[in-house]
C-alpha cells in the first residue's frame, strides 16, 4: 500500500482528554487538524503498511487483521518488534539480539517458539513495526 503525502490524512483533533466515565459535548474542546500522516509516518518514502494473518503476536497487542506500519530506515535493534523474511517467507516478531550476536525471531504468545535464526536459513528485515491500527 502505497502512501499519498498529496491528500492528508487531517481531522479534527480534541485537545482534551476523554474521560472514561462522564460523557462531555466534545464539539466546545475542538483545538485543531490532527494529520494522521504526520502523527503515524515518519519517513514517509521508507513506510509501508501490512496486514497481520496469525496469532504468534497477540500478547503485544497485534492480533489478526491489524494493519502494521512498518518503517524500512529505521535500525531493527535487539528488543523492536520487526517484518523479516525468514526462508521466503514474511513473518512479524520481536528481535532479540544475545550477547554473541545471535538473532533470535520471538513470538508473544506461549504457544509458539522463538525462532534462533542461522546462516543456513534465508533472512532479511524488511523493517520496523512503528503502529498498530486495529478495530475494536
């Protein structure tokens, strides 16, 4: 999905909090445009967004269907929830880097294992997860 920097994403942003518990006119509190593209992308040329199929994330909040924002220019550094290509295949997971160097692709969710990934496997990381955009 490709980004269109020519039509913004802007809406009207409330300044004020929202309680939780008693309802407020929110239409007194409008302070400005919010530009979802601003607030959600920071490299623009370098984010892509991808859908998630799977369970292996759950338990950081990415379930199935969420949409993924995945930045290409940022560094995937040990403990950032990344997109890899693990022998052809695109996978999300929380990179874990050990002492001696090796990567590891860790799910969230108790019923998968982490992945310790070896020079005989194909891999590459094609970015990092910056957002999740779900439904409720």
């Amino acid at each position: 999905m490709a980004i269109n920097n020519n039509s913004p994403w802007q809406m009207p942003f409330i300044g004020s909090l929202v309680p939780a518990g008693f309802p407020s006119p929110a239409q007194d509190y409008i302070e400005a445009v919010l530009d979802l593209n601003e607030l959600l992308i920071q490299h623009p040329a370098a984010t892509y967004f991808v859908r998630v199929e799977g369970y292996s994330m759950v338990d950081s909040g990415i379930n199935p269907n969420d949409i993924l924002i995945v930045d290409r220019s940022l560094e995937a550094s040990d403990g950032k929830v990344i997109i890899a290509v693990l022998d052809g295949e695109f996978t999300v997971k929380r990179l874990h880097i050990d002492k001696n160097g090796n990567y590891f692709l860790v799910p969230e969710n108790a019923d998968y294992t982490p992945i310790k990934v070896t020079d005989e496997m194909g891999f590459s990381i094609w970015g990092v997860v910056t957002n999740v955009i779900h439904k409720l």
